[in-house]
C-alpha cells in the first residue's frame, strides 16, 4: 500500500470557548496544552494543541511555508526506540510536505538536545526517514527528512527551509 490512513485526533474543549486562533500567543504560556487552537489553512486537522510556545510559533511557520502539516497521533507512524531493555513508541511532533521534502520537525528544550532519550528518538526517526526515503524515491515521492530543533531557534521570522537547513540530521 505504501501509506498509512490518518488516525484520528480528539481533543476536549467547550462549545463556549472556540478554538483560540493559532497566530496569538496566549497571556498564559504556563500550561500550553490546555489550549485548542485553530483557525489554520495549511493543517490537516481543523484543531490543534501544542505543549509548549516553541510548537505553537512552529505551527505559524508551517501554516505560512508549507504545502500540508499535521501533528501526528499516535501510532500514525509506528517509530520505535530503545530505552534499557523496553522498546516505546515515538510520536514526532511535525510532520510537514513542502515542494521540495517531507520533514519530520521535533521541536525540543535547547537543554534537552543531547539527553539520551531525544538522541534514541532521533536515531529511531532517521532509520525510519531513510526507509520513507528509500520507498518514496522508488516510487516518484517526496526525500523524508529529520530535523531536530531547540527552541531558541524557533521564530516567526524563520522558514521551514531555514530551520532544515541549519538543524537536520
């Protein structure tokens, strides 16, 4: 087949409160996961919720330059790493198609860059971005790329073929 449906993504929220609109920064960034947002163009999903102010300025980013982005859910793409003697699944944050690629984007704690859980996740993400590679290439796809981002980088002014360009592995 060659490709993996969409899974479905639900998020809890009032009808009294819409969704807030992804382009504002909340008063509150203390406890970003309580806020939907929506309002985007480019997203496949019509809600989004981010963890962290980082996510959300990178959600602006990707509405502006990219083709199509979404916010996997889990199990859309079946990523495992080792930690000890458990193997768990990882989840990335980005996934975004431009003209040129598609990105896996992981935004993350500029002092977590090298801590060794990030560093497992990015080795189980690049093995399964070659083989993306290697399948889409076959096939008259798109290159699938990594980039692993701390999020001091991240600012509106930025574009997506900057931040790959500067930060993928």
């Amino acid at each position: 087949k060659g490709y993996t449906e969409f899974k479905s993504s639900a998020y809890t929220y009032s009808v009294n409160e819409p969704p807030a609109d992804y382009r504002v920064s909340p008063a509150d960034k203390s406890n970003m996961s309580k806020y939907v947002f929506g309002g985007f163009k480019r997203c496949l999903y019509p809600v989004q919720k981010f963890d962290s102010e980082a996510e959300r300025v990178l959600a602006v980013i990707l509405d502006r330059d990219a083709e199509k982005w979404f916010k996997p859910a889990k199990g859309q793409f079946l990523i495992f790493y080792k930690q000890g003697a458990a193997t768990l699944e990882y989840q990335p944050d980005f996934v975004a198609e431009t003209k040129e690629a598609v990105y896996m984007l992981e935004p993350k704690a500029s002092n977590q860059m090298e801590d060794e859980i990030v560093l497992a996740k990015k080795e189980a993400a690049l093995k399964w971005c070659k083989n993306a590679s290697d399948y889409a290439g076959a096939n008259g796809g798109k290159v699938w790329r990594y980039v692993l981002i701390p999020h001091t980088a991240i600012a509106v002014n930025i574009t997506v073929k900057g931040l790959a360009g500067q930060y993928e592995c």
